[in-house]
C-alpha cells in the first residue's frame, strides 16, 4: 500500500477538498491531503476543530478499504486511532484513544477525527479519515475544554511535516493488517489503548443523568460498555454518553 500525499495552503476543509479533487487521480487511489490551514475545520457532529495557520497537522486520507464489510467499519477507526497513537508515542508518554477515536495525553485532548465512509451494497466503498493533531500551537481560544499540543507537552516545537511522514508510515503499517486479516489484533491493541479502560469515573446519560460506571469494553461495532455499580452492563452508541473529565 502507497498513500499519494498533497499539500495545500489553504482550504475550508480538507475532507471536502479530497471529495472535490477525487477525479484527477486514480479511482482507487489511496491519498492524504494535509493543509497549513483550515477555515472551517469540523469535528464530530457539530463541533469545530480550532487550529493557528501553519501550526498544527491537519490532514485528510482517503482510503478504499473494499474488502472491509459495512458492520465492520469501526475497525478503520480503530486502525487509524493506533496509527496515530504509535506516532504520538514517539513523542510523550501517557498517550491513549478515547472512545471512539480522540487521542489524549493524561486527561487533556491532542487529536481528533471525523470519519466518513461511502457503502457499496454490503461493503465501503471509500473512506475518508479527517485529523486534526495540535502540533505547536500555544493558546486555545475556543470553548473545548482541554486541549493540548506537543508543544505544551514537551516544550519545544516538533516538526508538522516529519509527524504526517510518521503518521502515514503508521497507517500503511495498520492498513495492511486490516488488509491481511489480522482484525482481531488489531481490535486487541485498540481495547488495550483505551483511556480510562478498568477506571470507575462518572459519566453523563443521554437523559441528563450522571453515573458512576466502569468502562470495560468496547464492542467490534464501536459501542461503549460500561458497567454500573448495581452490576449491570450497558452499551452505548457515539452521543449517547459522555465522559465527565
């Protein structure tokens, strides 16, 4: 497996920028976009992804993982939140995934992605992979809540385009494992990663609620177990709880 990678000034999103600019390359090329700066970057559902010019990773992959059924489409989320987790690794200690696929460093959040995939039939067809990593930026200005850089981590600047290098060497490495079938190890590794994985904290309910619960799992199809202190396990879908840091 080879990624194309292209690079952009400036774009809105870098998700729309590859749906656009898809013909001029092969139909089933795999290709990353990474852009200096985005002016309307997304995250998951309505939020927004904040990020200087020239000081963050931004990047799109397009994927055509056509062997992968559509039941089974968390696995490229979990492929991809390992391959960024490895890269980060390299860097600072206390990286996790949290569920489904941010990146955090203790308690505090350094990348997230936005997924979109494309069925045919029983199967996806393509797949693109949004991520925003804060790279070197050294303020927040936006409401999220906890947000991190390398910068702040290690407290000096870290190199955008060496990081993406890293992270495209990451990915090939997990795209071709979900290529030869090795889907168990990489839900494994994906479940061994998880932050606040066999920690009780509380967490808040779809209904406003608040409860103390266990994380124990998280299913192939990307639902999070938690077990209740009355002993009963429940499974949630993305939006239907929420981690209370």
């Amino acid at each position: 497996m080879a990624i194309r990678l292209i690079h952009i000034e400036e774009t809105d999103s870098t998700n729309r920028w590859l749906k656009e600019h898809q013909p001029p390359f092969g139909p089933d090329e795999d290709i990353a976009v990474w852009a200096d700066y985005q002016t309307a970057g997304r995250g998951c559902g309505t939020n927004t992804w904040e990020s200087e010019r020239k000081k963050n990773l931004l990047f799109s992959l397009l994927l055509h993982p056509i062997d992968v059924p559509a039941t089974c489409q968390f696995l490229l989320s979990m492929a991809n939140a390992l391959a960024l987790k490895d890269t980060l690794d390299d860097y600072a200690g206390g990286i996790k995934i949290k569920w489904p696929n941010d990146i955090y460093w203790n308690d505090r959040k350094i990348g997230g992605t936005l997924i979109e995939t494309t069925l045919l039939g029983s199967h996806i067809k393509e797949c693109i992979i949004g991520t925003g990593i804060n790279v070197n930026q050294r303020v927040f200005r936006s409401d999220a809540p906890n947000p991190v850089s390398l910068l702040q981590i290690l407290g000096h600047e870290a190199d955008c385009q060496e990081l993406l290098h890293k992270v495209m060497g990451n990915m090939v490495k997990y795209m071709d494992m979900v290529r030869t079938g090795a889907w168990e190890e990489i839900r494994r590794r994906y479940r061994s990663n998880l932050y606040r994985l066999q920690e009780t904290h509380l967490y808040r309910l779809a209904d406003g609620t608040e409860k103390l619960c266990k994380l124990v799992n998280v299913t192939d199809d990307g639902h999070l177990e938690l077990l209740h202190d009355n002993g009963v396990t429940c499974r949630f879908a993305f939006k239907e709880v929420q981690f209370i840091i």
